[in-house]
C-alpha cells in the first residue's frame, strides 16, 4: 500500500467539519511485524481511523486506516499498515502525493445512526454501538506513520492530523471482520465517534524505517 509522496504539502489545508470515527483492539497472538526503526508497545493496539470530509479543495472525501500502535523513540506512533480511500481520482492523488494518505480507491460505508455508528470498508467492518456523550479532551489521536516512497527510497511520513473537536461520544467497539494480513484485533478497548474541524498538517519530517529516529529522521524540504 506504499504511495509515492511527490508533493509534500509545505502548508497546512484547513478542511473543516470532519467526522472521525476511531476504534481500539488489543491484538491476539504474535506481534505483527514492524520495520527496525520502530518500537513494538505492550499491549499492541490495533486501531481502526475512519475519517469522512464533505467537502475540500478536490471534493469530499472519505479515509479509513488500519493502524498499528508503536513507538519511534519515546514517541507514540501508529503505523498504517492498511488503507483505503473514497475519493474522485483527483482527490485521491491529492491526498496521497500530499500526505501519503492512499491504498485502495473503494467505496467505504460510513453510516451514523442514534445507536450506532458503522465503518465498512474493503479491509475492515467495525461498529460503535451506544454512544455516550464525552468530553472533547478525553480522545487522542495518536500521529500516524505513512508508508511512502520518495526519491531517497521507502520512508514513512509523520502525519499528524490536527483536530478541533466540538462533539465525542464513546462506546463499545464491536469487530465485525478484518483482513488485514498478520493483524489479529481480538479484545475490545474503546470506540469514539467524533465531529470537529479538521487541519491536514504541513508535512515535515519522513522517517527511514530501517534506522532508529535520532538517524533516520529527515526534514522534507521546503
């Protein structure tokens, strides 16, 4: 799912009201595989992002992630280790040559109901069931890791989506289905649901994936 970071954005892109939808599962069985430059967490989380815009500077769009918690340095991270975009062809180039944000172009179910919220995507189908008001401080999304080439190589790209929530609501997160090779969520954590205004960030730094962070962090240029 490596796509090429042709054009890192050099600033950020306020996109406006945005609904996230974020569900955490312990893994079962082996940790997955990660590259040498990153750190496995115990417990490793396996965490799902779905993220739908109504509208941007390309269209709307709708993304859904499946991610993997880990560490680079002391920092914590997750890495994309599945993706998948709804998106005219322009948008999607837009996200991923900007961002890295890319995969599979399909369609993804994004429903909300009064008793649930439900992500359907290729990869993965996950619900949010009894969702109850919380407030916005008590969600975090960790930074992701993008898997990326550039003209130096393979690398990951820090993304770190800046969220201004006005509404979260938490509930229990049910795990219909995942196909994610070598990625086995199992035990529920939490699921949030959420609606704020969202700032795809200036993109800064790339990560050799094969070398710790204090020698393989580089600073994209401007």
């Amino acid at each position: 799912m490596t796509v090429s970071l042709s054009a890192p954005a050099a600033e950020s892109i306020v996109l406006g009201t945005a609904e996230i939808f974020q569900a955490a599962f312990e893994h079962a069985g082996t940790r997955p595989s990660l590259p040498p430059g990153l750190v496995p967490t115990n417990p490793t989380l396996v965490t799902l992002l779905a993220i739908r815009v109504p509208d941007g500077p390309h269209g709307g769009f709708t993304f859904a992630q499946v991610r993997i918690s880990c560490r680079s340095g002391a920092r914590a991270r997750a890495l994309v280790t599945s993706s998948t975009v709804d998106a005219s062809a322009e948008c999607a180039e837009w996200l991923a040559a900007g961002w890295g944000i890319g995969g599979d172009r399909a369609p993804i179910r994004y429903e909300r109901r009064f008793d649930r919220v439900h992500v359907t995507a290729p990869h993965v189908d996950v619900s949010l069931r009894g969702p109850r008001p919380i407030g916005v401080d008590d969600v975090q999304y960790v930074t992701g890791l993008h898997p990326v080439t550039t003209a130096s190589g393979d690398r990951l790209a820090q993304v770190e989506l800046e969220i201004a929530l006005d509404r979260v609501e938490r509930g229990r997160p049910e795990l219909h289905s995942c196909s994610v090779p070598g990625v086995h969520p199992r035990f529920a954590v939490v699921a949030t649901s959420a609606m704020g205004t969202l700032t795809l960030p200036k993109v800064r730094f790339v990560l050799d994936p094969d070398l710790p962070p204090h020698l393989g962090t580089e600073r994209v240029a401007a």
